[in-house]
C-alpha cells in the first residue's frame, strides 16, 4: 500500500534545477516547516522532470502562492462569474465557508489518487483499503474543523459512512482494463498566443491503451449523472487535450474520460467518454484569451441570477460590493 504526504510551509530557498546525464531536469529545494510550538524543521524536496520545471519556474522563496497563472477552472470561473473571479483570485479574500461538497469531492480525489499510485506499480488495492485510505484521509480533511458547511442533513459522520458506500459503487463497477498508466496528477503548464501569463493545471490520470492511444481522465464527484451534452461540451477536458498535444503527445489520437462518482440516495458510477476537434481546442483558446483581456482591463460583472450564487462562497462580500454602488446609483439619479 502506498501512503500519501502533503507538505504546506514556506519554501526556504528558490528551487534550484540541474540536468540529469540524459538531460532530464531536476530541482530542488527546502520547506520550512514547524515542529511543536517553537521549533522549525526544514525538509529537503526534490522534484523530477516537469514538475522540476513548474517548481523552478513558479515556486519562489518565502512565498506560499504560486506566479499569476490561467487555468481551465480559472477560465470557467470567470465566465460563471467574473465577480467572483476578482474575489478569489484578484482580491484574494478568504473564502467566507468552504462547502462540504467541495471537501468531500477532494478527498476522495486524493483516495482515487491513491488507488492509481498502487495500480501503477501492479498492486490492486482492496476495498477495504480503499475505505481505510477514505477514512483517515477524510478524517484528516473534515474533523473537528467548523469552517465547513454542510448541506442538508450532512455532517462529518454521514459523509464519513457516504464516502465508504460511493467509493464501493465505484470499485464494483470500474472496468478491469489493461491500460497502462503514464502518470497520476500529471502537472502542465503551457503559453497560449495573447496571453503573458502560464496556462497550469494537473491531469488525474493519464493511461495509453496497447494502440498507442491517450486516454486521459479526470476524477469527479456530481449530485447527479451528466448529460451527453455537458461531457461532450466540457472546457476542462478540451484543456486537457491542449496541454497534453503542447506537451510532447501531439502525435497522439487522444480520448478523454470522466470518471463519475455520483452523489445520489443510492451512490453510482459512470465512465462518460469523449473527444474534442481542432475547432473545439481553438474556441477554448479564444476564450482564454477574451477571459484575459477582461481580468486585465478590470471588467467583473456580478452573475447574480446564476445558480451558484446560493452556495457562493462571497456571497457576503459581494453584497457588501454591490450595496456600495448605491451611492453611485443614487447621484446618477440625481443629476
Ligand atoms: S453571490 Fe453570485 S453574483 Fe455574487 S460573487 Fe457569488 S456567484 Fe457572483
């Protein structure tokens, strides 16, 4: 069984890259972190091949956060709402709760994670190891923090139990394939035309059948089962096929997959399969580019009709941000 470490402090020094004999990068650098009350520790990382590059590139001494970047979620969420683009990503303002549907869908990220780490390297993890790896790492996430919202009748105990049944729907039906795994939480970045800044991201899974060809997934959980529409239209996955053809898989036929862990009474799971055109890669890429040119020239229009609003997670600051134009309505009233 493969255990997982996630690693947050202040980096002591740049990341510093070196090449290998057959030319292949590699950084490294040290993470300051505290063990007790007073004393610091410091740990010495090293990073391989392009996440040696992201971390020289990106990481920067004394510095939690990473370089401006896009992503596809950072694209998407300006079109959802730029208002709340320039809250989170702008302004930086904490988030006013983190929802549990959020909590829950990374933790059993990292337990899918964690299961493809074992297959990897030819072991087939048990249930009940995945339900083991599911408990500690929700337990972890969830307990005893009181800044997560829980909808309905949720809270850290039924999502516990919840987590144990959805991850056993997904296990007794995911597909016995003979994929071969080329990585886990595969790091990109990449540089569009009209765009300054790096295009980021991670691709969960990237598998190639015995063709030859890319098949790249992505890990979700939803409230429900997804249209033909929504899988076949989705930017996150177009993105992907972007950055793995920039990325040394241009020569490639690629297919791109969802796999679905859906949150209904009875816990299902759906593999939704799909491929984008040329034509699709360039309107995301245009997008892109129209969503840079707004963040750049300050235009943040508040989607208050939208859906999310009612789980959104500034939706204080927002009111508090549209209250304040009411001086302005009120002079341009009077003029
Ligand atoms: S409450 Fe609605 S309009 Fe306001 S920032 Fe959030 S999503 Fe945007």
């Amino acid at each position: 069984m493969l255990n997982q470490l996630i690693l947050t402090g202040n980096l002591g020094n740049d990341p510093e890259i070196f090449y290998g004999s057959e030319g292949d990068p590699v950084s490294s650098f040290s993470l300051a972190f505290k063990s007790g009350r007073e004393k610091t520790g410091w740990l010495k990382c090293v990073c391989f091949n392009k996440n040696a590059e992201i971390a020289s590139t990106y990481l920067h001494s004394g510095a939690r956060r990473q370089s401006e970047h896009l992503s596809a979620s950072a694209i998407l969420g300006y079109v959802d709402c730029s208002l709340a683009y320039k809250f989170g990503r702008i302004d930086k303002l904490p988030m006013e709760f983190k929802s549990d549907a959020l909590e829950f869908g990374t933790c059993i990220h990292r337990v899918l994670e964690q299961y493809y780490s074992a297959k990897m390297i030819g072991d087939k993890m048990l249930l009940k190891d995945v339900h083991q790896i599911f408990e500690t790492t929700w337990t972890g996430i969830a307990a005893g923090r009181d800044d997560i919202r829980y909808s309905g009748d949720n809270n850290f105990k039924t999502l516990l139990m919840y987590g144990k049944d959805l991850l056993t729907a997904w296990y007794n039906k995911l597909p016995d394939d003979d994929f071969t795994i080329l990585s886990i939480e595969e790091a990109f970045t990449f540089n569009l035309p009209d765009i300054p800044i790096p295009i980021i991201g991670a691709m969960d899974l990237v598998e190639e059948d015995s063709a030859g060809t890319l098949i790249i997934t992505d890990f979700k959980t939803s409230g429900r089962a997804y249209s033909k529409d929504e899988v076949d239209q989705n930017q996150q996955l177009t993105m992907y096929q972007i950055a793995a053809k920039r990325n040394g898989f241009g020569d490639r036929e690629i297919l791109l997959r969802f796999d679905t862990l859906v949150k209904t009474k009875t816990p299902k799971f759906e593999q939704y399969w799909t491929t984008r055109s040329e034509l699709d890669e360039r309107r995301l890429i245009k997008k892109a580019a129209q969503v840079w040119d707004g963040v750049t020239k300050g235009v943040f229009v508040a989607n208050d009709t939208s859906w999310k609003c009612k789980g959104c997670a500034f939706k204080q600051a927002c009111d508090e941000y549209l209250e304040a134009k009411r001086e302005d309505y009120a002079q341009a009233c009077n003029q």
